[in-house]
C-alpha cells in the first residue's frame, strides 16, 4: 500500500486553516477581483496554472475557471488524465470530521462532453451517511475556448448541494482540483499527492460567506 496516499503526509498545508471570505453575487458575473480565490500554489509545491472565482447566493454557488493552458482533451472515466475540474464543498464545514459525511460533496466537470458524460456529483459516503446524489441536469456548465485557454463556468443550484442553507450555516468546507492532460494538477487547500483529498473534509478550506 502507497502510505502517501493513504494518510496525511507533512506538507505545510497540513499546518495551516485556510480560510477565505466568499461574496454574495447578486447577477451572474463573478469573474471579477471581488471573486477571485488566492492561489496557495507557493505551499503545495505546484505552478498555478489557472484562476478560480467563486460566488454565492441563496439559490446556489457558482464558478469560473481560466484555465491558461490550451485544452487538449477530457476523458472520462479516466478524468484525471484529461482536462477536468473536480470541485469538493462540505456545506456544513465540519472541521471535526474525520471522514467524507452526508454534506460533502464531489462533482467532476468536463470541459467538453465525453461518452454522454459532461459534470456529475461523484461523491462516495458511507452506507449509515447516504443520500441521492444530485441529478447531472441540474448542473449548469459552459466552456469558452480559446486558441491558448479556456473558461469553465459552473453553477450549482441549492438542489445540488445538501445542507446547504446559508441562514443556518454561514461557513463551508472548499476545495478543487484542476486536471490537465499535460501536467500535474492544481489544487487550492491540499493536494492530492499527499492524501486522497475526497476523504479528508477537515483539510479543506474553511469558505465564509459573507
């Protein structure tokens, strides 16, 4: 057994609570300085290739992707091998977890569609935490290509998201990995070569929204 990835490793990210405040977007444009999301490539040891802006309201949370590299394919189920986006949200930010719960959340996006497949929540729970995952077609994703980039927005209404209710809890659990098919990937709280990040809820950032 690879003990890298079966258990936390001592990476600095391992040492430190990310925390970052999350606005409120009343319209649809969230690819704005107000929005971005810091980078934390510097203590993972990674290039950042990309940035991520990040919105919320009550009906939901959205994103943007620039991803700076040209695309060059998606592949599915082999996701990360291709260009793809893997966003993780624990709506109740649970911090003393120490295992994926009923309120986390996996979804897997691809920025062009593959065997039928372009975003579905991938989430794995166990037996005594399962719940319906949330049906693809909810799911709102647009990809903008350019000749050396390309944009992914993504919205996930509340339907998608269980638990998540902002009046209760004003917090969530963040964050993403960014597949490419020509290089390592990048990651905003931990990486995944140093742990399966799907597992570990309690190392993700801490989103207060605001």
């Amino acid at each position: 057994m690879n003990s890298a990835l079966a258990f936390p490793s001592l990476s600095p990210s391992f040492f430190f609570q990310m925390r970052c405040d999350v606005f409120c977007n009343a319209g649809k444009d969230i690819a704005r300085k107000k929005f971005k999301l810091p980078h934390y490539s510097w203590l993972l040891d990674e290039e950042a290739f990309a940035d991520v802006y990040m919105g919320w309201n009550e009906e939901g949370i959205s994103f943007v992707f620039e991803i700076h590299t040209p695309f060059d394919e998606a592949r599915y189920p082999q996701f990360e091998d291709g260009d793809s986006v893997e966003i993780f949200l624990d709506t109740r930010d649970m911090k003393q977890a120490t295992y994926a719960h009923r309120f986390c959340h996996h979804f897997l996006i691809l920025p062009a569609e593959v065997q039928g497949v372009r975003a579905l929540e991938i989430t794995r729970l166990r037996l005594d935490d399962k719940r319906p995952l949330c049906d693809p077609d909810d799911i709102v994703v647009d990809t903008e290509f350019a000749k050396k980039k390309y944009t992914l927005k993504v919205g996930l209404p509340a339907s998608c998201l269980y638990g998540f209710d902002p009046a209760v809890c004003d917090h969530l659990g963040f964050t993403y990995r960014i597949n490419r098919a020509t290089g390592p990937a990048q990651h905003l709280a931990v990486s995944s070569r140093s742990c399966l990040i799907a597992h570990y809820p309690a190392l993700w950032a801490s989103m207060k929204l605001v």
